[in-house]
C-alpha cells in the first residue's frame, strides 16, 4: 500500500511539473492538482467558475496528461478549495551598503583610476562613474 501511495505521489509531482503545459496558462494559474485516487486525478481551483472549467476540459486535460507526463489517469475532478499555490515572488532589489574597505589597503592600488573608484565606493562620495 506504502508503495502505491509513493507512485501516486510522484505521478501528482510529475504533474505539478508540467502543469502549465497540460492545462495551458491561464488554468494553471488557478489550479493545483493535488492527488491522484483511484486513477482519478483531484485538481484544487480558486473558484467554483475554475472547478466546472476543469470539469468542462476534463477530456482534453486528461489527454495532455497522458501525452506530456504518461500518467494514466481516467477521470479529472476539479474542486473549489482555500489552499492556493503561493504567488509568484516579486524581484526585490537590495540596496548595497558600503563595503569595509581599509583605506590603507586603496593606497596599495596602483592603478589610480581604480583606486579613485574603490575608494568613492568605499567612503560612499562621487559618482563612481570613472
């Protein structure tokens, strides 16, 4: 039984990883399948709209799903459900403080453009634009 369990899940892992090439965009974005029981593949949706979506397509899902993962499943079940897959993550850029420089260290720099740049860099003045 363990062993089915562990097929299942990696069969629901192989899924989730191509989700958005089965079920195309814009359905990905508001579902999740979530397990496989009984050879019926359970997909969670955000709304009760995106749930009879699933059920509407549930052919041409259950289709893709064997061509791209070669998963046989006979039935897709779409479910209106809270739990949601987390936004994407939004680039944040962090602001690069002053790195800890020895200034007797600038000093030992032979070439005197770097050494000017380091050394705006390190006391945080000019431009640093050469």
């Amino acid at each position: 039984m363990l062993a089915n369990q562990n097929r299942q899940i990696g069969q629901v892992m192989k899924i989730r990883a191509q989700w958005t090439d089965i079920a195309g965009e814009v359905l990905a974005a508001h579902t999740d399948p979530v397990a496989i029981k009984h050879k019926v593949l359970q997909v969670l949706c955000d709304s009760p709209a995106w749930a009879q979506q699933v059920g509407l397509l549930s052919r041409t899902i259950e289709e893709q799903v064997r061509k791209i993962t070669r998963v046989k499943i006979e039935k897709i079940e779409g479910r209106f459900g809270m739990a949601r897959k987390a936004p994407p993550r939004k680039r944040t850029v962090q602001a690069i403080g002053r790195p800890d420089i020895d200034p007797r260290d600038i000093d030992k720099i032979r070439d005197p453009k770097l050494a000017r740049v380091v050394r705006e860099l390190a006391t945080g003045e000019g431009n640093g634009d050469g």
